[in-house]
C-alpha cells in the first residue's frame, strides 16, 4: 500500500508538471490573490533596500568643493567595512567572473554592477539587460534599442526621466567624450568611462537618484529638472543619455 501510494503521488506531481506548461498555473478568469509588482517597481524598491543597508547616504552639495555625504542614521559606512564589503561583491559576482580586486589591491569601479544587479535581481534577463560592469556595454545596447526593447536610449536634452529610468553621465575625465564636439553629444556617443544612476522618485523641480559606487556607497543624490521635468544642467555631470525604461512584457 505504501509503494502504491507514493506511485499514485509521484504521478500526480508529474501530471501538475506536464512538459510545455509551468506547474500551478492558474486559468485565464482566476483573480490573483495579489498583484505582482513590475519590474521598474523591482528595481527600485531593490535600489532603496541597498540604500538602507548602507545607511541611506544621502549626496549633499558643498558649494564650489567637491560633494559629502550626510547619513540618515548617523553611521557612516564604506564599501570595504565588512557588510558593506559582502554587499559589493554580490553585485559584482551575480553580473561578472572578472576580479574585482585590482593589481594595487584596491576595488574595481563597481557603480555598473549594481545596476546590471538590480537588473538580474529584478528578474530581467541577459537579453532585457547586460550582465555587465561597465556602464557603456549597456548604454551602446540601447542605442539602438528595437521597438520591443524594455530600455531605450533617450535624448537627455529633451526627454523627462521617469521613475525606474536610468540616467547616465559621462565621467568627469580627460578620456570621457567632450559634448561640445559637433557630433560628440547623444546619440552620437562613444565609448569612455560612464555613470548611471536608477531614478527611484520624481516631483516638480527635482528627481531622485541611486546608484551604486558613489563615494564608496550605496547612494541617493536630488537632481534638478526644469518645468518639462528635463534634467538641468549639473557642474560636475555631463549628461550623456537618460535610459527609459518600457513596460513591455
């Protein structure tokens, strides 16, 4: 009897299982018991969960010097402390098996991990997003996105990010691509050291970003917008692309 009823089971789980259909899938005029949240509203609610475990570092401008950061709770981290440190590491290796370490022992730039991170976390996959730790591999991809690419490459001079977008800037440095060249500037770009960052919330006059590698950290940064919700220009970023993020399923 035993024998007879662990058979019976075992093909009652195949039968669930049948080849060609996900096991408990349910009919087309079954209401779920709950609304699965998109993937935009995965990446940033991914986003805002890291920032908290850093200690929701916030950007604060210091007038003509270079930015600090201001800590919610009052403890300052640092990417090689280390939770922090494990934190970076598992961005890094879910997108890539290079090194992290470099050949003076000090962390590779990991600000495009994350967000091929919050990306594979999020449930898109390789051909959605690149698993990747560099900025441009994703921003070439969607340069030239196709019509039924979730992200696309945007004009940051005229389009408006919105929440779960990516916007991008060129690096301050003498190898990052000079937009005032005639045929420099988007969407004419080339390859050079980026930063993007997820925009998490938007409201008249500003945006919210987070990104990752930020002074080390996990951080949130406020960025301004003029009254068409267009980013403005910024004394330490060069707007390269804003990456909108489609809801195609």
């Amino acid at each position: 009897m035993r024998i007879l009823t662990l058979s019976l089971l075992a093909l009652a789980i195949a039968g669930c299982a049948a080849p060609g259909r996900p096991p408990l899938t349910p009919s087309p005029d079954v209401t779920p018991n709950f609304v699965v949240p998109d993937a935009r509203s995965r990446m940033v609610y991914l986003a805002e969960e890291e920032w908290t475990l850093f200690g929701r570092p916030v950007v604060v401008e210091s007038g003509a010097g270079e930015p600090v950061l201001g800590f919610g709770d009052g403890n300052a981290t640092n990417e090689v402390q280390g939770p922090m440190l494990a934190r970076v590491l598992m961005y890094w290796y879910r997108v890539t098996r290079q090194p992290i370490v470099g050949h003076q022992g000090e962390l590779q730039p990991w600000s495009a991990a994350f967000i091929a991170w919050l990306a594979r976390s999020a449930g898109l996959t390789p051909a959605e997003f690149p698993s990747t730790v560099l900025h441009w591999d994703y921003i070439e991809r969607f340069l030239s996105a196709g019509d039924r690419d979730r992200f696309a490459a945007r004009d940051p001079a005229r389009y408006a990010p919105r929440v779960g977008d990516l916007v991008c800037n060129a690096r301050n440095s003498d190898e990052a691509p000079d937009f005032a060249d005639a045929g420099g500037g988007f969407p004419h770009l080339r390859r050079g050291p980026y930063h993007c960052d997820l925009v998490v919330a938007a409201r008249a006059g500003e945006i919210e970003v987070i990104g990752g590698n930020v002074r080390d950290v996990v951080a949130l940064t406020r960025l301004g917008v003029d009254v068409r919700g267009v980013l403005v220009p910024h004394p330490r970023r060069r707007w390269a692309a804003v990456l909108e993020q489609r809801d195609v399923e």
